[in-house]
C-alpha cells in the first residue's frame, strides 16, 4: 500500500502481532491463500506433506490478521495467533 504521506509513528510502531498456524497435512497446495493474501505473506513451500501436496509457509512477519486466508481456505488449515505480548484481538 502507498500512503500519499509517511505515517508520523511509521518508524516505531510494531505491527507484526501476527502468525501464521498451518496444520500442514491438511493443506493440498491449491494457492487460494496465496493468491489472495494482501501482504504476500505466503508461499508455496518445496516440501511434500502427507497427502503429497506442497503445504504453503509464511515467507514475512508482515501479516496483519485481515483473516482473507482462513475464510478462503477450502480445508481449514490456516489459523492466525497472536505472537507473544501482541495486543488482545479484536
Ligand atoms: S491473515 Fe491476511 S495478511 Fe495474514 S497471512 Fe492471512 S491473508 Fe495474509
Ligand atoms: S487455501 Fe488452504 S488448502 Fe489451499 S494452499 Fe492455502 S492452506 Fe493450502
């Protein structure tokens, strides 16, 4: 995103509260998360899982919770969870 001015707290604000929890033999590699993430935070790793899929992996710290991933994906293998001393979710 490109902001038409720099945010005044743009340098000591932290904003990566996020993670992403993959239950990775869940996931068949379909991309929906991927394609529709918009920080590109994940990845289509090079691994096979049990199903003999290549699970997505979280390339960046930047999620920002918006929670498009866990409503897109089709098995349910996507959860975001608070990092450690994150704010309470809303
Ligand atoms: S919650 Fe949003 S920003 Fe975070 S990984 Fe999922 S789609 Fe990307
Ligand atoms: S949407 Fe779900 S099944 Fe599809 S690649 Fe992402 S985690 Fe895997």
């Amino acid at each position: 995103m490109k902001y038409w001015r720099k945010p005044l707290d743009q340098d000591h604000l932290k904003t990566q509260h996020y993670q992403v929890d993959l239950i990775t033999d869940r996931c068949k590699g379909c991309g929906l998360c991927i394609e529709f993430c918009p920080r590109h935070v994940l990845a289509e790793s090079a691994e096979f899982n049990r199903k003999g899929y290549h699970p997505i992996y979280a390339v960046n710290d930047d999620c920002l919770n918006c929670g498009l991933c866990e409503l897109m994906c089709p098995e349910f293998a996507i959860r975001i969870v608070q990092r450690e001393g994150a704010p309470a979710r809303e």
